[in-house]
C-alpha cells in the first residue's frame, strides 16, 4: 500500500471512531448538574457579599457621620 492509500485508509479509521463514539449524556447531565451547583453557590456567595457591602455602607457612613 502507497502513503496515500495508509493517510486515506487512517482517516476513515478516525472517522469511523468519532462516528461509533459512545453517547456520553450520563456523563452531560452529570456535569450540567455540577455546573447547576457552582453557578447556584456563587449566586449565593455574590448575595452575601452585596448584603456584607450594604451593611458596611452603613457603618462607615454612621461612623464618619457620628464624628
């Protein structure tokens, strides 16, 4: 067999590979569920963080208020 024939040869062997590749959606949902998780705790983290800015707002104005 010539180069030609083993280049053609390997990328119908690749194609034939990425066409019988096993659907992976378990592993999809599994990774949407995790990226549900983090986008859900960093929407917590940034509320919590707001919440702290807002009160500090408040002190520091009191404070420099006060004097």
């Amino acid at each position: 067999m010539n180069e030609g024939m083993e280049n053609l040869k390997e990328i119908q062997d690749l194609e034939d590979k990425v066409n019988n590749a096993p659907d992976d959606s378990d592993n999809d949902f599994l990774c949407a569920v995790q990226l549900q998780r983090i986008a859900n705790a960093l929407e917590e983290v940034l509320k919590l963080v707001k919440l702290d800015q807002a009160e500090s707002k408040k002190r520091w104005e009191k404070e420099t208020i006060g004097e």
